[in-house]
C-alpha cells in the first residue's frame, strides 16, 4: 500500500460530498415528482416560470438554471408537449423565444406546493441547517462562477 496522502481520499473530498449528495436528494424527488407527472430538470424548470409574473425567454431561464439552450430547448418542448408551457417568438426580437405557463401549468403549481416538505423529511436535518447550507451552497457556487471555473 502506498503511503497515506490524505488529500487524495476520496472521503476528504468536497466536491465528492456535493455530488454524492446532489445525486441522493435528485434521486428522493423523484418518486414525488413522478406523481406529477415531471421530472427534476422540468420541475426546476417549472420553479422558474412559476416564480415569474410575465413570460421569460429561453435565455432568462438557462440563465437562472445555469443551463445553456441548447440543453434547455428540449426540456421547454417536453413541458409544452404536457401542455404546462406555451413557446412563441418574441414579436419585437425574432431572434427570443418566450415562454409562458399555460392554465394547467399554473394549477400544477398548487399541487406541488408539498414537494419541498415531503422531500425535505428524507434530509434528516432541521430547517435552519438547511437554511445555513443554501447558503453555503450558494456562496460557493457563486464563488466558482466567478473565478471562471
């Protein structure tokens, strides 16, 4: 055995916690989700617009989902194929595609309204380590975005 370099274990990793975690809490909604009938790439999408008081473009939302449209295109065509989102050309930017919650879209917002709650009892923390750890989260993906990594 080579010797010990605990900078290179794999348990000291931050980056390996983050994602390992990632993956276990996107694997908790999903069940949830399915009742939906939505994935989690569309039910973040589905946050944006929902948080929104008129149309967004495309660019709007990669922007706020940190997606590039060319990821985001598809995920926009399968909420408008469920009939939860509209896609229309911008009539004063052809070049900007719109897009806005449709009726059911919006009533889906109700039903979803214990997502968060139900997913968050798997946690196993309490709301303010929760809170500290958004925080945290944010301040160090901020952090990275900025230094162009």
């Amino acid at each position: 055995m080579a010797d010990r370099i605990p900078q290179l274990e794999l348990g000291n990793q931050l980056c390996f916690a983050l994602y390992s975690a990632s993956r276990a809490a996107i694997r908790a909604y999903g069940p949830v989700l399915a009742e939906l009938g939505l994935t989690y790439p569309q039910y973040l999408t589905m946050l944006v617009l929902w948080e929104a008081s008129e149309p967004l473009t495309v660019g709007d939302i990669g922007a706020r989902l940190h997606l590039d449209s060319g990821t985001l295109t598809p995920l926009l065509k399968r909420l408008e194929e469920l009939g939860l989102a509209t896609r229309t050309r911008d009539r004063t930017d052809e070049r900007r595609v719109l897009v806005t919650l449709t009726e059911p879209g919006r009533a889906l917002r109700t039903r979803a309204a214990d997502v968060p709650w139900r997913v968050f009892q798997g946690y196993g923390i309490d709301i303010e380590t929760a809170l500290g750890l958004i925080r945290d989260l944010t301040k160090i993906a901020d952090s990275l975005r900025a230094a162009g990594t």
